[in-house]
C-alpha cells in the first residue's frame, strides 16, 4: 500500500504548521487506506473531503500569517494553493465518476502527496525562515 511520511525533512519547526502537516499526511494515509479496503467509494470520499476542507483551513492560516508580516513571495505562494485547491476538486470529480481506482490512487500520490512535500520543502520552509530572520531582526531592533 501507498504511504506519505512525515519525515524530519519536512519539519519547519513552527509547532502550529507542523502539526497542521502531520494531519494532512494522516488524511491522505487514511485516504490510502481507504482506496485499498476496496469498501467502494464511499471512505475514500469521505477522506478527500476532509483532505480538501483542512487543506483550505491550513492555507487560511498560512496565508493569514504571511499577510501579517508582509512576506514578499505571498502571491506566488498563494497562487500555488489556491493552485493546488483545484487539483483536489478535480481529484474529487474523478473519483465520483471513477471510483476508488488503482490510477486514482497513483494521481493522488503524484499531485496530492508528492505535491504536499514538495510545497512543504520548498515555499513554506522559505516562509517560516523568513518569518524568524524577520522576528529575529526586530528582538535586535528593541536591544
Ligand atoms: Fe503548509
Ligand atoms: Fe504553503
């Protein structure tokens, strides 16, 4: 069976974002699961909608705090979610019409996790080490 892995490569050290991180990784372990049982269709919905609703929920926060702290790469980061939002609605698309396919599990490994870790590597590592260069820099201001 598929697994994603919350590695220590994946670890911003920001405990909110983190643990935001590892509930996606368990929603799309349970959405594996889901499409292996072979239970139809119907656990596997269930785990992409809820992939899909903590997925937007995670994106508010970070976008929330990127505005916050005027972060320079918030439209390209945003633009990337909100991206990313719509592989998942039409991920949904297929597996209503599709069911709970051995190509749709290779899709949701391709553009659901391998996109999830390539996002958390790249763009939100970046944003969280701005975010404490720039805290850091204001502690220096107030000294
Ligand atoms: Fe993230
Ligand atoms: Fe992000």
């Amino acid at each position: 069976m598929k697994k994603a892995e919350f590695l220590p490569s994946l670890y911003t050290h920001n405990a909110i974002i983190d643990a935001q991180h590892q509930e996606l990784i368990n929603t799309i372990n349970k959405l594996y699961e889901a499409i292996d049982s072979g239970k139809g269709t119907d656990e596997a919905k269930n785990a992409l909608a809820f992939l899909m609703q903590y997925t937007v929920f995670h994106f508010g926060g970070e976008e929330k705090l990127m505005q916050e702290d005027k972060y320079p790469l918030f439209t390209e980061h945003k633009a990337a979610h909100d991206a990313f939002v719509e592989t998942v609605k039409g991920l949904y698309q297929k597996l209503m019409e599709e069911g709970a396919t051995e190509d749709f599990a290779d899709q949701v490994e391709q553009e659901i996790t391998n996109w999830l870790i390539v996002h958390i590597k790249g763009m939100d590592l970046k944003m969280i080490e701005w975010k404490n260069h720039r805290s850091g820099n204001q502690m220096d201001n107030l000294m």
